[in-house]
C-alpha cells in the first residue's frame, strides 16, 4: 500500500490485532469480525509518542496530526 500510494510514511499491518490487546487499543465488532476504532500513533524508534483518539472530525484528523508534528 506504500508503495502503490506512494505514501511518505510506514503503515503498520495486524491483521490478528495483537497490538490492540497488548495495548488496550480500541476495537469494534462487525460483521463477525474485530476492527480497530479510528486511530492515529505516532510512533518514533518504536516508541508511542502520541495517541490521537477518537478521530473527529475525521476531515479535519490530517490537519490535526501536521500541527502537532509541527509542533513537536
């Protein structure tokens, strides 16, 4: 997906959720299935910096996060 979007960042994959339960992230049930809630990490040599959550309004989510990269 980084590749084909050409994203100038990494995006983490978990399918089975493990990151969800080892860090009590939210989740939601769906269709018999488990989804992460909206969310944004901000993660730096592998440590959680930041935690955006709940995402609203999510038009907006992409502004937020850029401030607070600015800002930091």
């Amino acid at each position: 997906m980084v590749e084909r979007l050409r994203l100038p960042f990494a995006m983490l994959s978990d399918p089975g959720l493990r990151l969800a339960d080892v860090l009590g992230l939210p989740t939601f049930d769906w269709q018999g299935g488990r989804l992460f809630k909206r969310i944004t990490l901000i993660v730096r040599d592998g440590v959680v910096e930041h935690v955006f959550y709940p995402v609203f309004p999510p038009d907006a989510h992409a502004g937020q996060v850029l401030d607070w990269l600015r800002e930091h």
